[in-house]
C-alpha cells in the first residue's frame, strides 16, 4: 500500500496516514475484540453474538441485549433506550438468540461462553437507561461464566465514552458532543484490559505514540454496493503501532462510534482522544475506526448511527447483514491468520 504522510504529528498525537486500503497484518483473526458507544455499543453485540467463534470479547458502552429493537424504531427509541413502558427482556434476547443459533444464522452460541464481556453504565445515563445494560447483563450472564463478564455501573458519568484524559474537557456528568468525557476512570484501559481474558502485558503510552492513524477507502470492504447505500461515509481510519506495521505478531479491535459521533460530527476526536490507541500502542493491537454518514432518505439514518434497528433491511443483526459483512470484510482483510 503506498502510504502519504499528510498530517506531522503534534501534541503526542500519532502522524497522519491516507492510503487505499487497510494493510494486511500479522494478526489472527479468532483474537479480534470489538467495543461501541450507544448506537455503536448495540452493534458491537450484534456482532459479537453473530460472530461469536471470531470474535474473543466486546466492550459494550451504554447499549443493550441483542435484537433489542426487533426491527422497530419505535422499540428502539423507547424500550432499548429509556426501559419505557418496560425495560428489554433479557428471555426474549436469550430465546431469539438461541433460535438464530440453531438455524445457523449466527454462530452457535457455545463460541459466546469462550469469550469476555466488559459492561459499562453510567448513573446519570438518561439515554440509555441504566435497566437497559442491567437486561444485558442478564442476556450475557445466560451464556458466558461470571468470571467473564465485568460491570462497571457505579461511575457518576452521563451517556458518554468515559476516560481520564484531561483534554477531553467535557464534564462527566453532561452528555453533549463529543459525547467523550473526563471522567477520570479509563474506560478503554479498562475494556481492553479485560475482554482479551487477562490484563494487558504494557502499561499504555501516555507521550508520543510510535504508531499512526491512516485513513482507508471503507468502500473497499462493502462488497460492491456503495458506501452510500449503507450508510457509511467513504473514509474509515485505524490506529496502526508501530510494531505491528513492522511485522510484529499483534491483534485487531474495532471500535464504533456512537450517533453524531462520526467524523462528519466531531472530527478525529474519537479516533484520537478515547484512549484505545494509548493501550494499543504498547500492546500491539491494531484499533480500527469504521465510520457511518448521516443518510435522510434511503436509508433513512440523519444522525449517523450504526444499524441497530433494521433501518438497511430486517437482516440487519444476523451474519448477513450489509453492515455486518462490511465490518467482518475489514477484520479478516487485516488478519493475515
């Protein structure tokens, strides 16, 4: 891949990249973890349950069970979001699950109970109510052991991406763009320290990172339909140490952003400022940034987010969903094992 060096790298922040495609690394591809914000935390699951013999574990940041919505908007707004009239059933994600499972739609569940879960729920969340990621604890308690399954949901911290970086100067106890928060708790140590089934073997880099961020063409991945038509902008971006640029064996995650928190949104401030890439960095993880456009008509998705309703089509959480294919495509064209 021809790489152009476009931005210098400034402030501890990594240089920079514009290229095609996504490099192929030395990676394989059954230790690749996923984690989400809110519309981007509901994907995650989906495509943790959907790919649960891929995927090791996923951080799940304000979201819910799977197939929450079921292919409702008006579920999505409501149940899965404000537990209104009444929080989502935990039975009913398991039972829909399970029969997913056994027509062969999504993997078989026994790959969820060989993965980790990290669970987060702030107390002053007003968009996603607290009982909603309570109801996905339930789900997942159904199908992974205790030990695997961490649940942070006692940080005094609105709906945001928690981290203990003061330059992201939003208060913890507002929710308002970026929608990333000092909170002073790392929310992506704390994840990725877990969902890979034991703590870290580096402590993060806190100056200059080694690596860098490259932007990639996402239409590369879409299996020829147009990044338009799924509702996904035409630039994702990924944080690529340096070790693993030089061959060194390393690992993926891919982290999704919420509503109105792609690029179009808030510019590079969650690719740069949630704390992955400071953890990546020294662990040699490869972190991937996909990104949604904002769509009014056909699909109709004004704010950016991932389908977590079934706003492309009523397969939207199953393997052959178009968003899910698009973001299995970029997981396995990385790894090269």
């Amino acid at each position: 891949m021809r790489l152009i060096i476009s931005v210098l790298a400034v402030c501890g922040a990594a240089a920079m990249v514009a290229g095609q495609s996504l490099p192929s690394i030395n990676a394989r591809l059954n230790e690749t973890t996923v984690s989400g914000l809110s519309s981007g935390a509901y994907f995650a699951v989906q495509m943790h349950v959907a790919f649960s013999s891929i995927l090791k574990g996923c951080a799940v940041f304000a979201g819910g069970p799977y197939d929450c919505a079921g292919g409702s908007e008006i579920t999505a707004l409501t149940t899965c979001m404000s537990a209104e009239p009444l929080p989502p059933s935990a039975s009913t994600a398991i039972l829909t699950t399970d029969l997913r499972s056994e027509a062969g739609v999504i993997d078989p569940t026994t790959g969820l109970s060989e993965s980790y879960v990290y669970l987060y729920s702030g107390t002053l969340d007003s968009t996603v109510n607290p009982k909603v990621m309570a109801a996905l604890d339930q789900y997942y308690a159904n199908y992974l052991p205790a030990s695997a399954i961490l649940f942070t949901n006692n940080v005094t911290s609105a709906h945001t991406q928690p981290t203990d970086d003061a330059i992201n100067t939003n208060p913890c106890w507002l929710s308002i763009s970026p929608y990333i928060s000092n909170c002073e708790f790392d929310g992506a140590g704390e994840a990725l320290n877990h969902i890979y089934g034991k703590p870290l073997a580096n402590p993060r880099n806190n100056g200059q990172l080694t690596g860098q961020v490259i932007s990639f063409s996402q239409s590369s991945y879409t299996g020829g339909a147009s990044v338009a038509s799924l509702s996904l902008a035409q630039t994702g971006y990924a944080y690529v140490p340096a070790s693993c640029a030089s061959g060194a064996e390393c690992r993926v995650h891919m982290a999704f952003h919420g509503c109105e928190q792609s690029h179009s949104h808030v510019g590079m401030d969650y690719v740069e400022h949630t704390g992955y890439n400071k953890w990546a960095d020294t662990n040699g993880i490869v972190v991937v940034y996909p990104q949604t456009a904002d769509s009014d008509l056909f699909p109709s998705n004004p704010n950016g987010c991932w389908d977590w309703w079934g706003y492309l089509a009523s397969n939207y959480d199953v393997k052959a969903g178009a968003q899910m294919q698009f973001a299995m495509n970029i997981m396995k064209a990385l790894a090269t094992h």
